[in-house]
C-alpha cells in the first residue's frame, strides 16, 4: 500500500478537484487554493488550474526509467516522494549502475558508502543517510529517517542500525566490476605507492572504459496534478574518496531541494561545489524571485564559477569540474542545465519519455 503525504491544503484541493468545482476558477484563486502567494493581489501568477499541473518527472541522464517509473505511480494518485522514490530504487538496485547504491564505486578502501536524502514538499520534511554501508536503497532508508525520527540527517554506523532496526537486509554492494575498476585505480593512481601497474592486455576491456574518476549520482524530483512537489538524490558520491568522505546529495539546500510553493531544484556532480554554494536552495531562491527554471540554474552556476578557488578554474576561468542542476518551478515548467555541455537530462510527462539537452555554460570541444 502507498503510504501518502498530502498538506492539508494539497487534500482540500483534491477535494475541491474531485468535486469538480475548480475548472473556471481564477488564477489568483487557484493560486491561493494552493498556497501559492501571488506577486500581487492586483497582478496574479498565471499558474494552472488546480488538477491540471503537468505530470512529471525529471532525472539525472542515468534516470530515464525511473522518471517513467515516477510517473507511473503519479499517474495512479502516488504521493510524489513514493513516486520519486520508487523511480530511483530502480537505479540503486541497477548493478550496472556504478554511481548509486548495489554497483557503485567504493572509497579508497574498496567499501561502498552511499548518501542520500528525500526531500518532501508538500509537508516541507526531509530526511537523509550519509555513509551509510551495505544497504542498497538509501533513499528509502532516508524516507523512513523522515517518518519515524524527529532528525533530518543520520550517519554512517547509527544510519545502518536504524535501517537494519527497520528490516533492511545487509549485503555486500561491491560488484565485481566496481571491485575491479576499484583495484585498477589502485594500481595506477600513485607513483610513490608499491603498486605496479597491470599490462595492457590484463586489463579487463569492459571495466576499461570507467577508469575516468566521477561524481555519478541520481537526482529525481516530481510534480503531480495538484502541483506538489517533491525529490530525492542518492548516490555512492565521489569513486575512491576518502573513508567518511560526505557529499552534497545528503544535504538539504546543496544536493536537493523543494519549496512547494516555488518549485524543486537537485543537483548531479562535483559535491563539494555544491556544499559551498548550496546551489540547489539557491536554484529554489532564484525561482522564488521569479526567474524561470533554465535562468535560474544558470545563475546558480555562474555564481559557483564566481566563487571557485584558482586551482579549479582552467585559464579561460572555466569550471575544471561539472555540475548539472535540474529544476522544475511551480508552473510546471523545468530545465537541466550544466556547467559543462554537451549533457542530457530524464524527463517523463504527457509527451513521453525521453532525454531532453541541458544548457550549457560551456562545451567542450567535439573529438576528432
Ligand atoms: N554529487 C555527488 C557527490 O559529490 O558525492
């Protein structure tokens, strides 16, 4: 059975819906319905009418399933968090996936440790995991952290006691790709270690292509007919990090965020941006103050190049690394952008599923 969330304002408007009484109701008045303040009472916003926002979910480029999978079960009355969630348990379970949950690349010590966090609009409650080990679905384990605890953000040992207190079943989530692209890492990273590297022909070709070191991660967030909002963000954060290491995906305003009056913003790539930019709240801040989804991202992104230290800026004062932020506002309107193109973005809605181009700052150059 799916447990829901709604507002108290989000089951009035249900009812209202179903009675059938809003379709000729105003703007303004569907707005207020909705919580949603007007700009002005002499200048309303020109949102949709109560049970006709769009249906729809957006992903990171790794969740074009799991935005048909949201919407699926947005289309069947899910609470929009079980919907985003159930979309992105398809990506944790998903072994091929090595940047999230079963699958993902381990720390520097060979072990997995995964973060994530929900983020629930119409309640404005969240919840998240960070370093959890050996549980695959973080993401509901942060669901359960919302439910059952008056805390936002539980860790490593105490994050798996709680989830095993809850029935979660432990096991091994290193596969043995990620085991292996792990081992290669460590034969060749340094040059002051007793690892040598393997020759040419021992290098196993289908774990070849993933020696590029990266942030993966999943961020999904959905928008039902009633217009809530809500998303989550899970990942095994950056291969090969530090034990212990944290990234943004776990932390409200940096990996993921929602104000369900405004819209919902979340982020895929380098966490530590992120953390120091809180680029997800400021994606939501700058969509509060009216700017549209894809100029709101982009804004946020320009301001993380802004304020990037010297050593991550190339000589044309570039991001050295990515970021890619995807957004959707209160109009049911959305955007990915990216700091550096050419990237692609999940979208599930009445159009069909499909990847949608991010916009870009940059793009990099085609290869020959
Ligand atoms: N954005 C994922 C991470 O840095 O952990």
């Amino acid at each position: 059975m799916i447990k829901t969330e709604h507002s108290a304002s989000s089951r009035r408007l249900f009812l209202v819906s179903a009675a059938g009484g809003v379709t000729g109701l105003s703007a303004l008045a569907a707005s207020t319905l909705s919580g949603v303040a007007p700009a002005s009472a002499a200048e309303p916003r020109s949102l949709p009418q109560p049970g006709r926002f769009p249906l729809k979910a957006i992903s990171s480029d790794n969740g074009l399933e799991a935005t048909r999978k949201a919407y699926e079960l947005l289309a069947a009355g899910a609470d929009t968090l079980d919907a985003a969630i159930a979309g992105v348990t398809l990506v944790e379970d998903d072994p091929n996936d090595n940047t999230v949950g079963l699958g993902g690349l381990p720390n520097e010590n060979g072990v997995v440790q995964l973060d994530a966090a929900v983020m629930h609009g119409p309640t404005h409650k969240a919840g998240a995991v960070a370093a959890l080990e050996r549980i695959r679905n973080p993401a509901q384990v942060a669901r359960l952290v919302m439910r059952q605890t008056d805390h936002v953000l539980l860790v490593g040992a105490g994050a798996l006691e709680f989830a095993c207190a809850n029935g979660f079943q432990e096991q091994d989530l290193l596969t043995e790709r990620a085991r292996k692209i792990w081992l290669y890492w460590k034969q060749t990273h340094g040059a002051t270690d007793d690892w040598l590297p393997p020759a040419d022909e021992e290098i196993d070709p289908e774990v070849r292509q993933y020696f590029k070191r990266h942030t993966g991660t999943i961020h999904l967030a959905a928008m039902n007919a009633i217009g809530d909002l809500s998303c989550v963000t899970s990942t095994s954060g950056l291969a090969f990090k530090l034990p212990g290491r944290v990234g943004d995906s776990p932390i409200l305003g940096a990996g993921l965020f929602v104000d369900n009056q405004v819209g919902s913003c979340g982020s895929t790539g380098r966490g530590e941006a992120n953390l120091l930019n809180l680029s997800s709240y400021a994606g939501v801040e700058q969509m509060r103050q009216g700017k549209p989804p894809r100029e709101a991202g982009l804004a946020v992104l320009r301001d993380v190049v802004r304020r990037s230290e010297p050593r991550l800026l190339d000589d044309q004062g570039r991001a050295k690394f990515d970021l890619k932020l995807y957004l959707i506002a209160k109009d049911g309107t959305h955007a990915g952008v990216s700091l550096w193109g050419p990237e692609k973005f999940a979208v599930t809605d009445a159009a069909g599923t499909r990847h949608e181009a991010c916009e870009s700052l940059y793009q990099r150059e085609a290869k020959a």
